[in-house]
C-alpha cells in the first residue's frame, strides 16, 4: 500500500506502508491492504505507520483520509 500524509504546507511523508492507524472522528481504526474504499473525518491524534522498516508515528491536527485501491491520503490540517 502506498500513503500520503499532506498539509497545506508540504508533504509530510509519502511511501509504501503495511498498516496505518489513524484517529477517526468516532474513534481510531487501522487500515490494512485491500481495505474497503472509504473517506473518513479525522480528530487530532496519532497517525501510526508500520512499515518493513518500523513504525513511525506522526501527530497529526484533524483533516481527512481517503482509501482506494491499496492507496491512502490523509489530508492533515496540521502535523504537530
């Protein structure tokens, strides 16, 4: 799966992932491949990424996250 991690500033982070986490309005959910399509509000919290390299963890400032196929877009108002 590949992610994007945009602000209205920059890019944050952009590569490919095996699992992310983000903190949903109703509460947090993890995202895995093939996941369904969906587009989601975000709460401020942590953006958790597992990758074949580790985790990294960004704190993100509320915004929005859209899955389709194998490929995630946060759109952050913020990164902390």
């Amino acid at each position: 799966m590949t992610l994007e991690i945009l602000t209205p500033d920059k890019k944050v982070f952009e590569g490919e992932v095996t699992a992310v986490t983000v903190p949903g309005t109703m509460g947090s959910f993890q995202i895995l491949k093939d996941h369904a399509p969906i587009i989601s509000t975000l709460e401020d919290g942590p953006v958790i990424i597992k990758s074949k390299t580790g985790e990294d963890t960004f704190i993100i400032k509320g915004g929005v996250v859209e899955v389709l196929k194998n490929k995630i877009i946060v759109l952050a108002e913020g990164v902390a």
